[in-house]
C-alpha cells in the first residue's frame, strides 16, 4: 500500500516538474524576445543621447538605462 501510494505521489510530482518545465520555457522565450526589442530600440537611440558607455553595452544592461536614455530624448525634443 505504500509503495503504491510513493508510485502515485512521484507520479504526480513528475507531471508538476514537467508542467514547471514547460511554463519557465514559454517565460524564456518571452524574455528573449523582449530581450530582442529593447536591443533594437536601443540601437535606435541617437549616439549622444546613449554616451559614451553605449560601445561596450550587453543585452543584460538594467531597462533603467534605456528608460533614462528615453526620457532624456522626451526632455530634449520637448525643449527644441
């Protein structure tokens, strides 16, 4: 009886790991492609506007960066 009920309970287990499995790759796939349009909108932003730490920029930079670097481009297009 035990051993039957250890059979249903890794049973189970394994269809929540395989559920769990499945969840974090659709959430992979989503990141990576937002991933993707943040580095395009990046490559977008005016060279001056990026400065000079823009050259040596990976994929895994803070959204904060580009967040900032937008509301600077807002600022200076209100301005103008």
């Amino acid at each position: 009886v035990q051993l039957q009920q250890l059979r249903r309970s890794v049973g189970l287990l394994t269809d929540e790991l395989a559920i769990e499995k499945e969840a974090t790759e659709k959430l992979r796939k989503r990141l990576a492609s937002q991933s993707s349009g943040l580095q395009g909108l990046w490559n977008y932003l005016p060279p001056d506007l990026v400065g000079k730490g823009s050259a040596g920029r990976t994929a895994g930079e803070p959204l904060e960066e580009l967040q900032a670097c937008i509301s600077t481009l807002v600022e200076q297009h209100r301005e103008a």
